[in-house]
C-alpha cells in the first residue's frame, strides 16, 4: 500500500524510528522535522514547583504529556529529589490526558487514578467537571501553546491552580528547509504528510505567511492527505483549515498511525 509513496515526516523525537517504520513499507521518507524539544527557559520556576510539590501542597495533578511528567522528572532528578517527586506522585490523585502521560508513569511504577473521557483540553474538562475541585489545590503540567483554557476552567470551578510548564518548542530546520517542503507539497510530489504535533502544524503554518505562501500551503494541504497521530493534532490541522484524512482509532502512537495511512491510500 505504501510501496513508492513519499511521506512528508515533520517528526522530531522518534524521526529515525518513525522513517524506518515507513520504510519497511517501501515508503520514502521525506525528512523535514520542523521543532525540537528543549527545557524550559527559566528553570527556576520548574524547581519552585516542584518544591511546592514535594512539600504536600497540591491535592491533584494534571499531566497532559510524557514530555511534560518525563522533563519534570528529569528536572527532579538534576535536583537530587527524583525519589522524593515519584514519592508524592504516588500518594496524589494524578488526572492523565491520555497515554503517553500514562505511560511515562508505568515506566515509574505508578498509574493514573483518572483518564480523561478523550485524549483532549475539552475531554480534561469533562472529566474534571465531575471531580469535586472547589477548594483543592491542583498543580498542572501544561504543554507548550496550551497555557490558558486548563487553568481558566479550574479557577471558574473554584480551583487553586498551580501550573508550570517544564519544556518549550524551538525551530529545528533553518525556514528555507521548511520552505523545500511547502513548494514540495505545492508541486502535488508528496503522497501523504503526517503531522505528529500541535507545534508542527503552527510551524508550517508560520513559514508559510512569513514568506507569502500561505494560499500555495493551505492549496496544497486541501489536495495531499493528511494524518494525524491523534485528537489533539487532528484539532490543529482542522483549525489551520485542512481536511485530516487519517487518525488511529485509539492508540495514538506511531505503528497505528502508519496503519491509518491505508485508509487515506485505500
């Protein structure tokens, strides 16, 4: 199904894993990662919350991504304090977006005590609605460009809300790279683009006005398939005004996400 198709890869942190699954289906992988993930630029605030956090004076934990949990504990680590941070995961009530939070526990011998309804802001809030939260001190792990709706819908429930953000995306390829891409997409040369990220989409969509190409890309995108590797992502393309083609149904992860393909090509 794949053999001979070229697949834009815009991944970053498993860019060799993802090419290689893509290959063994005779795909070609067209590398163009388009962010990199870093720590927080003032790690302060990181260390303060986690301070406050060992310290007992959150109630409730909300982990929207194993990026943000696998940094934080990382910054623990760094810390000296690792031990005690797993400690008090473990005695909190600890909320989960969706897997790969929930992953990143198991990796520490924990697991969520709630999961959201759906892997989403919206499906947190759900979720969350039906937790008692008035009064209780809760402690957020955003994600980069998700700084705002969380933390605004706990304070309207009468929430002490206690976020911190423990990663940032930059720019990874120089703009003319990303540039090679869109005219790529605006030549009809690539089969399928599959976007992993929120931050991916925001990028393209950055270069693209930057340099006058935004009509070329938003043309080229309402004529190659899309995949998303999930919810969150698909929400992204379908905001930037792209039709997704593809998402896994309920393992928002690579392998699925190349098996969804089928259905963009069938």
């Amino acid at each position: 199904m794949l053999e001979g198709r070229r697949i834009a890869v815009p991944e970053s942190r498993e860019l060799d894993l993802f090419t290689r699954m893509l290959e063994r289906h005779g795909a070609i992988a067209v590398r163009c990662p388009l962010v990199s993930i870093h720590d927080a630029d003032d790690p302060g605030l990181v260390d303060a919350w986690l301070e406050r956090f060992i310290e007992g004076r959150h109630d409730i934990v909300v982990l929207y991504t194993g990026e943000g949990l696998s940094r934080l504990l990382g910054f623990a680590r760094r810390n000296g304090v690792e031990a005690d941070a797993i400690a008090t995961l473990g005695r909190i009530l600890k909320v989960a977006r969706g897997p790969k939070p929930a992953k990143v526990l198991r990796g520490i011998g924990l697991a969520a005590d709630v999961m959201a309804e759906e892997p989403t802001t919206a499906g947190l809030m759900r979720t969350l609605s039906g937790l008692s939260v008035a009064d209780k001190r809760v402690g957020v792990l955003l994600y980069p460009g998700g700084e705002e709706a969380l933390p605004q819908f706990l304070q309207a429930a009468g929430a002490q809300v206690d976020p911190v953000l423990s990663y940032r995306y930059a720019s990874d390829e120089e703009d003319e790279r990303v540039l090679g891409l869109i005219r790529e997409l605006a030549s009809g040369s690539i089969d399928i683009i599959a976007f992993t990220s929120t931050a991916q989409v925001r990028r393209l969509q950055d270069v693209a006005r930057r340099f006058g190409m935004d009509a070329d890309l938003n043309a080229a995108m309402g004529r190659t398939p899309i995949a998303a590797v999930g919810p969150v992502t698909a929400e992204a393309v379908a905001k930037a005004g792209w039709p997704v083609g593809a998402m896994p149904h309920d393992s928002y992860h690579l392998k699925p996400l190349v098996t969804a393909f089928g259905r963009i090509l069938s």
